[in-house]
C-alpha cells in the first residue's frame, strides 16, 4: 500500500510580481508568509513501519528554504518572476533529486 507522508516549512520572504499589469498592486514590493508543502509518497517497511527518514526531508528541504528565507525572491536565479507556480517548479527542481518518492510540493 502507498501512503504520503506531508511536511510543512515556513519562510518570509519579499517579491513583486513584474508580469502583472500596470498599476495591479502585486506589481509593487511586498512580502508574504510563505508555507511550503512537501509530500513524499512510498510503501511502508514492513518491519520498520516507515517508509521515510523524517528528519531526512527536513535535511534536504531547509537548505533550499534557507537560500530564500527573508529575501527578496526576485533576486534569486529562475525566480525573477515568483508566482507561486514558478515557485512550486523551482522548489521540484531543487528537491526532486535528493527526496526520492517526492509526489508534490504546494
């Protein structure tokens, strides 16, 4: 059976939004509480009763948030346009290699 495990990271972070229309308030700087999702799905060890190193996703995910945290998100290299769906590509690129089982990031 396949199960989906969910972790939750909080950062602070600044942006504007240059591809919105003129005079749309998301094209000034402004700032967020940003929450990321992260789900790893896998089959759980019959012997362990896990399937996942918990302390594991922490591991990768907090680096890659560290990079972030309390920036502006412009500044950062694929993210000169931050809508949350470049975002969320930008955090699978970055993270899809060192969590195997990653299913989705929110």
């Amino acid at each position: 059976m396949q199960i989906s495990l969910r972790r939750k990271f909080d950062f602070e972070a600044a942006q504007h939004l240059p591809s919105f229309p003129e005079g749309h308030k998301c094209r000034r700087m402004h700032g967020h509480s940003f929450q990321l999702e992260v789900v790893v799905t896998g089959t759980v060890d019959p012997k362990t009763g896990l399937f996942y190193d918990h302390a594991k996703i922490a591991g990768v995910v907090r680096p890659v948030l560290e990079k972030l945290d309390h920036t502006c998100l412009n500044d950062t290299p694929g993210l000169e346009n931050p809508t949350l769906e470049r975002m969320a590509q930008w955090f699978w690129d970055r993270l899809a290699p060192d969590l195997p089982g990653l299913s989705e990031v929110t």
